[in-house]
C-alpha cells in the first residue's frame, strides 16, 4: 500500500485494504472539498467542488482503472 513513499509513521487506525472518504467545507475559499484517508492519519484532498452536491459524487471527477 505504501510502495514508494515509505512506511507510515503511525501506525494505521484502519484495517488492511481498508479506507475513508469525506467532504469537508474549506472555511477561507467555501468550497467543498473531498478527501481520502488510508490509514487514518493521512488526509489528501481529492476534489473541490463550488456546490455540496457535486461534492457528494466525486466519482464524475475522477476516472479509475482497474
């Protein structure tokens, strides 16, 4: 999970293969922004979006290969 970029520095709150999403508001722009964690500790912003509902479906912004 972590090839390339190192260990964790803490360990994970989630389990294996596990992880969390969200939508926060950022409180200077107002944008609603998606974000994804894959331990717990870590939060990457994935999108941000003007309206909370397109915020809801983040998946029209991203593409995903399998």
């Amino acid at each position: 999970m972590f090839k390339g970029f190192g260990g964790p520095k803490k360990k994970s709150v989630l389990e294996d293969n596990e992880l969390t999403t969200g939508i926060v508001q950022h409180p200077v722009t107002k944008r609603w922004q998606t974000w994804i964690s894959f331990t717990g500790h870590d939060i990457q912003s994935i999108t941000a979006h003007n309206q909370r509902e397109d915020a809801n479906n983040p998946h029209s912004a991203l593409q995903f290969e399998v």
